[in-house]
C-alpha cells in the first residue's frame, strides 16, 4: 500500500493507528487506496466514509455512457474524489449488488446515469437503501417520481420538438418514432412531446408509428422494420443506437437514407458524423450535465441541501446527412 501511495511504510502505519504527524491529503491517499485495494479499515477508522464515489452505468457499448464516466470521473478527481466504475453486465453483477459493495466500502456518494430508477416497473429497493443510509445520490436523465433523489436532465420534449420540427420543415407528414420499453420514462416524455406536437398539427400520432425496443442497433433494426412497413418517411429515435439501427432496416428494405427515408437519433455520441451517412442526432450537453451531477454531489457530500427540482438542460439538433427533403409523390 505505501508503493502504491508513494509514502512510507510508517507514513501508512501512522494512519491505520490513527496517529497524528501525517498531512490530511497524504491521510486520505491512503484511506483511498485502502478502499480501492479492497482491504476493510481498521475498526476506529469505519466511521468515517471514503473518498470514493460510485458511477454506475447501465453499459459501456452505447458511447454516451463512457462520455459521461469521463466527464463525471474527472470532475470527481478534480474534487478530490476517486470514482468508483460501476457497469451492469447481462446475467452479471446487477445494479442492486452493486450498490451493496459500494455501502460495503464506505463510499461518499453515488451517481447513476442511466439505470433502473428511470424504469417504472424495475425493482427500485436498493435506491430506497441508499436513502436510509443518507448517501447523497444524483440521478443523470428522468427518473421515475417517488425517489427523492436530486437529478439533471436533457429535456426530452425539447429535443423531440427539435427532431419533430426538422422533419416537418423538410416535408415530412409521416413521421414515427422509435423509442425504449414502455416504462421507461425518458421515452415516456418524449412519447407526449411527440403527441402533443402531432395533436397540434391536426394529425394525431396513431399507434402503429410508435414503436418499442431495447436500446441497441439490433432493437432499433426490428422497430423502424415495423415503422417502415407502415408508411412512415421520418424516423426519430430514442437514441444513436437505435437510429443507427433504422438506417440498416431501410437498407435491408431497398431504400436509400437520407432520399426516402429521414433518420433523426438522440445523443450525438462517439463517431456519428463518421457513419454512413453521418447522422443527423440531438445532441445532450454532456459536458454540462456531468459536471452539474458532481457540483451537485459534492453540495450534499459538504452537507448542503441539494436542488430539489429536477435541472433540465437543453439540448441541439445537430443536422447532417441521414435526412433530406421528403420525396414526393
């Protein structure tokens, strides 16, 4: 432990011992690699909470989540904080036993982005344990109602509205939408923007251009598949993934994207101005939301009341080469 610090070994002795004549940042260096090390503190030293944060992710394959695990993660370090990465894995370690190991180790907080408090019928207990504990939390994107958590959000409707609009500008009347499973709230939200936006045209949005999937390419393909088969032109998508998803269902059906059909995605992660054609998304302000979740972490870990309310952030059409002008006829 003390290589692993750079101190010596009585540095390290003197700190397990809880004995005076060591600086703070030295004491807490090695606090932090005690609890990254996976050794349990000595008893007089259980009391007080590491410097450690847990991030948990619900994956890594979608780009957005390690765009937010780097914004987040440097934003803790620059606080002085270590995170802790935390990602699900199919048939893996769940959301629920992860959180189990990071109260085990004693952490300062926890930020989810994405996860299963933004799914209504999920198991949402292990939130609830964090609550009783007093772990200061921060929920990154819509949650369900009930938590209590404080959470920062890209505005699902106003990023709908953006995406809807373009494709309306660019001729579009049949327009679908592609988004996660039903209890999922951030495509909820933006289900009712959509809705709303459809209503007030005079052309309400029917059922069979609402299609569901899990968040991957593959999810995406068979969605917009059924969209296709009803019709639609323009397609907005719950996430790059998805969208990325949709341009392969159209192919695999013979039509070109962008000249017959419009492919709109949400996020604007990693690489979507490299593909094929790049592709026109809604970009979340990462940067921002990162650093607002630890701002407002490190408030509640100082013993500050947190925001209530929940931070909406906007986003911004970014506009490339999967949509065009609608064909006629």
């Amino acid at each position: 432990m003390a290589k692993k610090v750079g101190v010596s070994e009585a540095t390290v002795s003197r700190v397990l011992n809880n004995k005076p004549g060591v600086s703070e940042p030295t004491r807490q260096a090695v606090l932090s690699a005690l609890d990254v090390l996976g050794y349990e503190r000595p008893t007089q030293l259980r009391g007080e909470r590491a410097r450690l944060v847990g991030l948990v992710l619900p994956e890594l394959q979608n780009p957005i989540f390690p765009a937010f695990a780097e914004v987040i993660g440097g934003s803790l370090a620059q606080q002085g904080l270590t995170p802790v990465l935390c990602t699900q894995t199919k048939g893996g370690v769940s959301e629920a036993d992860y959180v189990d190991l990071l109260l085990q180790q004693q952490v300062s907080g926890v930020v989810f982005a994405g996860g299963l408090y933004a799914q209504a019928d999920a198991p949402h207990e292990h939130y609830k344990l964090l609550a009783a504990r007093n772990i200061p939390v921060v929920l990154v994107n819509a949650a369900i109602e009930r938590l209590g958590f404080p959470a920062v959000s890209c505005d699902d409707a106003v990023a709908v509205e953006q995406a809807w609009r373009h494709l309306v500008s660019l001729g579009h009347e049949r327009i679908g939408l592609v988004l996660g499973p039903a209890d999922h709230m951030p495509s909820q939200r933006k289900l009712a923007a959509a809705r709303a936006l459809a209503d007030a045209a005079g052309a309400p949005l029917t059922d069979e251009r609402v299609a569901r999937a899990m968040f991957s390419l593959e999810g995406g393909q068979a969605a917009a598949t059924r969209l296709l088969e009803s019709g639609v032109t323009g397609i907005v998508c719950a996430s790059d993934p998805l969208a990325l998803g949709a341009v392969r269902a159209a192919r695999r059906r013979g039509l070109d994207v962008p000249r017959d059909v419009s492919v709109v995605g949400f996020d604007d992660s990693a690489f979507m101005n490299c593909t094929e054609p790049p592709l026109t998304t809604v970009r979340q302000p990462i940067e921002a939301m990162g650093r607002a979740a630890v701002e407002i972490l490190t408030l509640q870990i100082a013993g500050s009341a947190a925001p209530s309310e929940e931070l909406l952030f906007e986003p911004e059409l970014v506009v490339r080469g999967s949509t065009a002008q609608a064909a006629r006829g």
